[in-house]
C-alpha cells in the first residue's frame, strides 16, 4: 500500500511562503473556538524517522497560544509508566476540555517500534489493534475530535536528512546510531505501518497519508486537513454578549480609580 503513494509531489519555496502563514493564522483563531466550545483535539503524528514530525509540530504551532495547547514527543516508557497498560501514559496526557494536543508517537508504539524490536511478544501487540481501536472510539464517544497523519518518506529521502545531520553542527543533536539501526529494518517497518494503518483507520478516528519526501508540501496538507476538520465542527469564533460587554464597562470603571 505505502509503495504506491507518490512521494514526487512538491511546491515552489514562493508557494508555500505564500499560502502557509494564512493557515497558521486561521488554526490560531479556530484555536480560540475550540477553547470556547470546550472540544478537546488530539493530532497524532507517527512516521518514519527523519520525516519531519516534530517540524511539522513546531510549524504548526508558532502562532497557537501556548496555553490552550501542548505538545507530547515521543520517549520509552519510563519504570512507573511500564507498571501499567500501555495506553495509561497516554491517558495522562490527554487535552482537557478545548485544549489541543500534538502528539509526536503515541499510543500506535505498541504495534510499530515495539512490534519490530520485539519489545513485546507478538500475542500483546496483535491483541493491542482492537484496544486502541476502542480507546479511540471512547475519545470519539466522549467528544474529543482525533486526527491522524502517517509522514512517508523514501528510504533515499530519509538517507539524505539523516546525513544532513550528521554534516550541519547545529542538527547533529538529531542524529544517533539508533537512526542507523532502525534503518536496517526498513522492511520490517514497512510491514508494521502498513499493518497498523489498515488496522486501526476508523470512521471517527481515520489516518491521513502524507507524502512527506517535500517538508513544505507535507505542512500545507497537514495543515489543511486540520483546518477541514475543524470547519466540520461547525464552530464560530467567540464573540461577546450584551451582558459581557456592560460587565466590562463596569470593570472599566474599577480601572479609572
């Protein structure tokens, strides 16, 4: 399924300069919808490594108010967090009512980082498809809006990045050895992302295939199918009432003392 996605697509620098700050801008105000429609929105981002999650993350977010938003990169689970199923941790990082979270991984380790480095047997990552199905479809049931975006790259486009690294000081932070290793899995991965995304793409919580080979490509259809899913839930910037507005003159006059 992935082989057949075309990674060629791209846009001019021009382009995209020109069409994505208005996005950042939009996603801002809807921001503030959300926040007064109490929704909470999760935007899951998994990928390989080197496909550019977390700038896509850090793109998207530049204008967002950092109160009504965070953002969860991916980590191993620490000792407390292995004690309990794998989907406690994720649990605890869910937005509250008209928060946005932007998860860098997430719940989807279980059957992709753990399933090739066989962290766990294969009896508990098969058994964990139908239980992120279910907690999705809980999330979803509860009102909080999920979506979802796999990042594809070529393997020669993720050779590229990895040695950029390695040749500009300030990205060598993004570079370890563990890049190299994984690489040597790339079949196996392939496997397990395809797996996953025709397992666990649901009516309410389905996943979005970005060819990624162009970053800025990648951030306007990100950014678009955000903002497509927002608009579906039919919000409206909030506005101030009569009574608001006569309550602030009188917190005006308080100020004039």
């Amino acid at each position: 399924m992935l082989e057949t996605v075309k990674l060629s697509r791209s846009v001019s620098r021009e382009r995209y300069r020109r069409e994505f700050p208005p996005l950042q801008e939009r996603l801002r105000q809807l921001q503030y919808a959300l926040k007064d429609a109490e929704i909470p929105t999760l935007v899951v981002f998994e990928g390989w490594d080197g496909a550019g999650k977390s700038t896509v993350i850090q793109r998207l977010t530049e204008r967002l108010d950092p109160r009504a938003f965070r953002h969860s990169p991916g980590s191993p689970p620490s000792k407390l967090e292995r004690r309990y199923h794998f989907l406690w941790r994720y649990q605890m990082r869910l937005p509250e009512d008209g928060q946005m979270a932007f998860f860098d991984h997430s719940w989807f380790s279980r059957v992709l980082v753990e399933r090739v480095e066989k962290v766990v047997p294969k009896k508990q990552w098969k058994l964990a498809f139908g239980q992120i199905n279910e907690f999705e479809r809980w999330l979803a049931e509860d009102g909080q809006l999920i979506v979802k975006f796999f990042l594809h790259v070529s393997a020669e486009e993720q050779r590229r990045r990895f040695l950029d690294r390695i040749d500009h000081p300030d990205k060598n932070w993004k570079f370890t050895l563990a890049d190299i290793h994984e690489r040597k899995y790339w079949i196996q991965y392939l496997q397990a992302y395809e797996a996953c995304l025709s397992a666990t793409s649901t009516p309410t919580a389905p996943w979005y295939v970005v060819p990624a080979d162009d970053k800025e490509n990648a951030r306007l259809i990100v950014s678009h199918i955000i903002l497509d899913a927002l608009h579906g839930l039919k919000m409206s910037y909030p506005k101030s009432t009569a009574k608001r507005r006569k309550e602030l003159q009188s917190f005006r006059k308080l100020l004039a003392k």
